[in-house]
C-alpha cells in the first residue's frame, strides 16, 4: 500500500504507521533526529512540527519499547494541529531480546530533555500500546512529562504475557510438551478449529488463568537462577588474580559475563481470541498477532517475548516480575490524563482499559472509547487525533 510520508509501501507488521487516509491534507516538515543518550546509547526519531513553520509551544513525544514509532499515524496528524511530535525508537528498536525497561526511560527522557532544549513549554508523553506502560513508568520513575495519553495502551508487556502464554506447557525446553487439561487448543476443553467459535467452561478457565501465572513464575526462577549464578561468580572473581597460570580466573570470568538466552515457547493462548463470550466487547475472533489462526501463531515462528536473555524477561515480559506495569505506575501519574480504548481491540479488554483510568492519580483524567475501531485505531484515526488534539488545546494551549 502506497504510503505518501515515507514514499513507498508501509512496511509488513508496521500497523502503526500512517495509511493514505490519515493525511493531514498539509505539508509537514520533518527533521531526522539522532540523540545519545547519557549512558551512551543511541536514540534515533523523527521530529514532526506544524506547516508552515508555524511556532509551537507544546512537544507530544511517543515511544516503544521495541517499536519505531518514529513514522507513527499520530504524528502528522498532532502536528498538522499545532504541535511538535518527536516519535522514536528506543535503544531496543525492532529487537527486545535484552530490553530493560529502566533503561528504555533513559532514552525518553533523553528525548524529553531534547524537546525541552528546543524551547517546549511543556512535554507531554504518549503511549500506544506497549508504549503506555513505558511512559507512566519514565515518568514516575524520571519525573517527566506533563500529561499523559495512552492510546490503546495495554495494562503492560508482562501483564499482557500473563493474559495469552500457553499454561499447557510442560516442559520449557520441548515446545511440543502439552498438559492435555490446561491446553485451550484441545477439543475437549472447548476448542473448535477456525474459523469455528469456541466456548470454554468458566471453571476451566479460572484454573487456565491461575496455571498462566504459575508458568510465568516458573520461567521467572529459571532467570533469576541464572542471574544469581552469574552474581556469585563475579563475586569469588574478585578474590582471584588475572593470570595465565591458573584457569581458576578464566572459569570465573566465564561464568560471571554469561547471559543466559531463554526461548519461551507458545506465547499466544487468549481463550478470549477465540471465545467472544469472554469480556464481550466489540473485537472480532483473533488476535492481532495472528494470520488468522491464533493456533498456528501459538506454535510458529515470530509471536511475542519467544528468545530473551534472564534479565530481559523478568523486566519486559514477566507480569511478576516486571515494574512497567500500570496498575502500580498510574497511581503515580497525577498529570493531566487521557485514555482512549478501541473497543474492537482484539488485545485489550474493557475492563483493563477502566481499570487503567481508575487507577489514575490524576485529578483530571479522561476516558474515551473508540466504538468499533481496532488495536491500532485504522479507519478511526483521524477522529481519534482530534479527540486528542481537542484535549491538548485545553490543557497546552
């Protein structure tokens, strides 16, 4: 599909950047943007700012941890309504296999910083999905911001992970390994091939989800295992002289440095994707990460957090272990609040988006819901950029 702001086809999987009906119907000027960050890393985006050379006074800067948000669908469109928006990848773009969370708010507030410098009044941080957890934690964690929106924001990467791994797995090393019981893809738990809808016992999936969190738990001590092993070592390494004579400084430098790599096999298994009956909203059967059939998805290539090394998942994908989690950042969030749910998403439910908003500390927060539009908002975005372009002007004028 033609895209006319990056002159070509929007990349495969980039659901978030612009399609042909999100022009502004104006020119907009964009400046590549490079950044080091103060630990060193490299932080790379794209500045969008009004037409015209119209002056602003209020940055939007959105992220993710993984995701190059630097062409996303809401930059153009916020910047066509007075604003400069610098969209970018943190240091983990497109490869999250050792994200950590703490280290992705230094990249935000790196850019924070930046929009500061180029003279903005005020900062506010926007998250679209994953990117809404990182936000409220940079700002609870760096002090930044001075609002936040979440726009189909999700209740955090490892709460997401707690609501679609496969509990049915056995054995962590054999992707095959199956508790017959706990498999939702099994005929006699209710599963039914696609596009057949599927119905599941509710006293199944309580135990289903309480096998989640145990699965989580037990992935969570194989890399805090690691992590203690290699903590133990550096530890007698420090007693120990650098020498060629004895293999004793060699053997406990190795075992120090290691970073052990853990592939988590099966990590799409909502039996919501495939019983609508499940949290009712307006999402259709499937999941977003899936091409239809969540089934092959759950056992094939791609899916999400499949190889990360011991330290990566506990701070990205572990809904136990994880502190980029909203239910304990939003009570923080006291700046002025936006929320805006797509109630076809097939990802977020109902009730996690309420929740997000009711777990604000912000006096003045706002909730609206995008009746019919899905995860990334195609075919809703240029109402939904108003509704966030109406709010900002009040607030940022």
């Amino acid at each position: 599909m033609l895209d006319t702001h990056i002159g070509g086809s929007r990349p495969f999987g980039l659901n978030y950047w612009p399609l042909p009906a999100d022009d502004p119907g104006v020119e907009i000027p964009r400046e590549s943007i490079r950044l080091v960050s103060p630990d060193g890393a490299l932080v790379r985006g794209i500045l969008w700012t009004p037409p015209q050379g119209k002056k602003w006074k209020t940055a939007v800067i959105l992220s993710h941890p993984r995701g190059d948000f630097s062409v996303h669908y809401a930059a153009p469109l916020l910047a066509a309504a007075g604003y400069a928006v610098l969209g970018f990848g943190t240091r983990y773009m497109n490869n999250d296999t050792d994200c950590l969370h703490e280290a992705c708010t230094i990249d935000v507030e790196t850019v924070y910083n930046e929009m500061k410098r180029r003279g903005a009044q005020a900062v506010v941080l926007l998250g679209n999905s994953g990117g809404g957890s990182l936000m409220a934690l940079a700002h609870t964690e760096r002090g930044i911001g001075d609002g936040w929106i979440g726009m189909a924001a999700h209740p955090g990467e490892g709460v997401f992970m707690l609501q679609v791994i496969d509990p049915s797995v056995a054995d962590e090393m054999d992707p095959f390994s199956t508790i017959p019981e706990l498999d939702m893809y099994h005929p006699d738990n209710g599963w039914r091939p696609w596009p057949e809808p599927c119905v599941y016992d509710k006293q199944w999936l309580k135990r289903y989800r309480a096998a989640q969190i145990e699965r989580v738990a037990r992935i969570d001590e194989i890399a805090k295992a690691s992590i203690a092993e290699s903590g133990v070592a550096g530890s007698q390494l420090r007693g120990v002289e650098a020498s060629t004579q004895t293999l004793q400084w060699r053997e406990l430098r190795r075992r120090a440095v290691f970073t052990k790599y853990m592939v988590i096999y099966r990590t799409l298994a909502d039996p919501a994707y495939l019983d609508l009956s499940i949290d009712p909203d307006d999402r259709p059967m499937g999941s977003l990460f899936a091409f239809p059939d969540p089934f092959d998805a759950n056992y094939g290539r791609g899916g999400l957090g499949r190889s990360m090394t011991a330290r990566g998942w506990l701070s990205t994908w572990s809904g136990l272990s994880s502190h980029a989690k909203l239910a304990d950042t939003m009570p923080n969030v006291k700046v002025p609040t936006l929320l805006l749910h797509p109630t076809a998403d097939t990802e977020i439910r109902l009730w996690q988006a309420k929740e997000i908003v009711d777990n604000s500390g912000a006096a003045d927060k706002t909730y609206i819901e995008m009746k019919g539009a899905p995860h990334y908002l195609e075919g809703h975005r240029q109402v939904a950029l108003a509704h966030v372009a109406e709010w900002l002007a009040k607030r940022f004028p």
